[in-house]
C-alpha cells in the first residue's frame, strides 16, 4: 500500500471529526457504577466506626484502626503500625514524603536533603506524575531502562554505590505504568540488598495497580518490605497504594506502609498538616470491602469490564502492525496501561496524526524525565475508559498513523505495507 493510499483512509477517517481518548488511565463510568453502594453505606443516622467510633469530628491522624487492619493486608505489612491512612490519592503521600525529606530530612538522614542537590533514579518509560514530583522540587532525574524484569538493576546498583545525593529511585512495581510488567523477585532482592553511598536512600514502591489483575493469570510480587527487614534495610521501602482505581478515581482512600520508624517519622510531620483525616469515607470503604476478600473479590468484577477492552488493542495491533515490524508492544496481565514502541523518531508524529484523526494520546515523551524520549518512540495506550467500539477506531488510527510516519521517516519504502 503506498502513502497515497495510507493517506486517503486517513482523510476518511478525518471526516467522522471522532473525539476519543485513550490518554490516561482513567476508569470507565461502568467501572465506577460498580462501586456505587458506597454513596448509600453511610446515611445520616448510621456513620459511625465498627468500632462505635465519632468519624464525623477531628481526630484518628493516622486513620480508623479498622481502616488501617484493612490496608495492613493491602499493603502486605505486618502490623498496623506499619501503615498510615491518607486522602484520596497516594499522590499526595509522595509528594509530601519528598517534600518533607527535603525540608527535615528522613528518620535516619543526617541533614535535610534540601543542603545539597539531589538526585532520584526514575526507570523508563515510567509514570509522568513521578517525574513532575522531581520537577517540582528540582531534583535531578536519572534515567534507568527497563527490561522484562524491571529496572536494569546493573545500572542502579552502579550509580546508587558511589553517589550519595542520589536519595531515591521511582518504582511502580506491579502492572508498571506504561508497560503493565512487574517486577522479579531479583530485582526486589537487589534493591533491598544492594549498597547506597546514601544511608537515608528511599525505594518510593508505588504499588498502584497491585490488585489490578485482568484474569486469573496473575503476576506475583515479593514482597519488599520482608526482603529489606531480611537484608538489614528495613527503613528502604515506602509502600504506596489508593483504590482511586478501586472504587472512585475522585473519592478514594489511600495508604502508606513501611518500617514502624518510617510511619512514625511520617506520623510526626503529618500532625502538623491536618488535624484528622476523611474518617466518614473511611467508613464507606471499611462497610463496602468488609475485609480484603472483600476487595478481591471487587476487582474481578473490574477484569470483567476491562479484559476486553485490552484483548481488542492487542487484537488490533496484532492484526495491522504484528507482521509488518513497525512496532513492538507490551502484552499485560494488569494494570491500566500497554506501552507501544514505534519506530525511532516516529512517536511525536504518530501521536501528532492520532490528534488530527480525532484521537487523543497521551503525549509522545511523557513516559520520559522532561518529556523526553531520546528514541522518540514510546506510546503509552490507556484502554481502561473507551468503549469497545471506540477502542476499535482509535487503534485503527493508531496503526494506520504509525505506517504512515514510517514511510515518512523513510523507515519503509512506499509500497511495502499491504
């Protein structure tokens, strides 16, 4: 097929003026409506704790103790201890750990980390919002691939050894944002075994997608905090989670877990930004899951909705771009995300063609520190909120956009694709 060709079913697809999304992993309204009873749980006579606790005044900073019990398993800490209960978004959490370690320094730093530059490791292609955290604050980001196991941990062991401003490294470790690969068991022992120039280094495991499985072939991950305790590193790890993707994207709870220090150094800056938390959403959630079964138990119904939303990008990718070695793609068993990798130089214009269609992706370079994808051929796809058939004609232009650029680029000559 020539370019003439590829172009003149663009132009057919230009003039159904389409406006879909598959930017961001956002949770389809079928997939809220599951979560629904959450709004009726808690009425204006019954709002109280299991426990017959007020959740309507100040108090509980760390959150209600049947909360905690409940996150406890979530996170897979042992003790409620190791566990404190945030707002909404574990976002939030990150921020202000960062935030704090630079203006007070962590439990176990000498000095604050804001007396001298500092660095954090983010492996790519990684989560966006990590890297504008860094941004944010100034922090120098070091970029580390990625392979099928996670981070190269070659490189991070390298660079973590003999830099002692390098203060943290970036980990979603279940489902990973964009690839939606996990983590060997490897790579979680060298990063809780491995020696830091730093002794106050952070491993921030933003395990956001830790329950978010697509079928009953399941990745299992070791667990970080055990495996640091063993090595002698118990303060490494700070565990992130929220159901933000569990129930409401934009009511939900979240939740960090470490060492007892950690929590309790956490705890102490905690008290002086907020007096007490949202104990009455708490309480939804608590009625809602009853226990972690409870939980697992919702996200089966979630596999259900998104399954094959995800089975028809992979069936379209495979089917327009499998045979003609254009492009790569991560094939998931959860999370919210496929990573596509088209040809080098190719990303921006795919993503440029997608937009002129109708289609809007998440901007080429976002998976990278400062948008910048060396390659320029990283495509994050985000199936989770289209329906079927809108899945179906944005990945069409996705493909057909990606054939289009290579003969452009001069990757392919101008009558090889069929």
């Amino acid at each position: 097929m020539t370019l003439d060709q590829l172009q003149s079913q663009f132009e057919v697809f230009k003039a159904k003026k389409l406006a879909l999304d598959m930017s961001r992993g956002k949770p389809s309204a079928a997939q809220l409506d599951l979560s629904n009873e959450l709004l009726d749980v808690v009425t204006s006579k019954d709002y109280l704790s299991f426990q017959g606790a007020e959740t309507r005044n100040y108090g509980g900073l760390d959150g209600l103790p049947e909360t905690k019990e409940l996150f406890k398993d979530f996170l897979e800490v042992s003790s409620v201890e190791e566990v404190v209960i945030g707002g909404n978004a574990s976002l939030t959490i990150m921020h202000d750990i960062v935030s704090r370690g630079i203006t007070h320094g962590m439990c176990d730093s000498e000095h604050p980390w804001g007396k001298a530059p500092i660095k954090f490791i983010c492996p790519v292609p990684g989560y966006d919002r990590h890297f504008s955290i860094c941004q944010h604050f100034g922090i120098e980001m070091i970029p580390v691939a990625c392979n099928d196991n996670g981070p190269d941990m070659d490189k991070v062991e390298q660079l973590v050894a003999k830099d002692a401003s390098i203060k943290g490294i970036w980990i979603v470790p279940k489902y990973s944002n964009p690839t939606g690969l996990s983590c060997s068991d490897e790579v979680v022992d060298r990063l809780s075994t491995m020696k830091t120039a730093a002794n106050d280094f952070r491993v921030f495991w933003d395990n956001a997608y830790a329950v978010h499985h697509l079928s009953e072939d399941q990745d299992v991950l070791k667990n970080i905090l055990a495996t640091c305790k063993t090595a002698g590193n118990t303060n490494r790890p700070f565990i992130l989670c929220s159901t933000s993707k569990i129930t409401f994207a934009g009511a939900g709870v979240s939740g960090v877990g470490g060492s007892v220090e950690n929590m309790d150094w956490y705890r102490r800056h905690l008290f002086f930004s907020t007096i007490g938390p949202d104990k009455l959403n708490q309480v939804r959630h608590n009625r809602f899951f009853k226990n972690i079964e409870g939980l697992y138990v919702h996200m089966k119904k979630h596999a259900i909705l998104l399954k094959p939303r995800f089975d028809k990008t992979l069936s379209i990718l495979e089917s327009e771009l499998g045979e003609t070695g254009l492009a790569t793609w991560t094939q998931p068993k959860g999370g919210y995300f496929i990573s596509l990798d088209v040809p080098n130089g190719c990303a921006k214009r795919v993503v440029g063609l997608a937009a002129e269609a109708g289609v809007k992706l998440t901007g080429a370079g976002a998976t990278y520190p400062g948008n910048n994808d060396p390659n320029d051929s990283n495509i994050r796809l985000a199936p989770s909120c289209p329906t079927i058939d809108e899945i179906e004609q944005a990945m069409q232009i996705v493909c057909l956009a990606t054939k289009i650029a290579a003969i452009e680029i001069g990757i392919i000559k101008n009558s090889v694709l069929n």
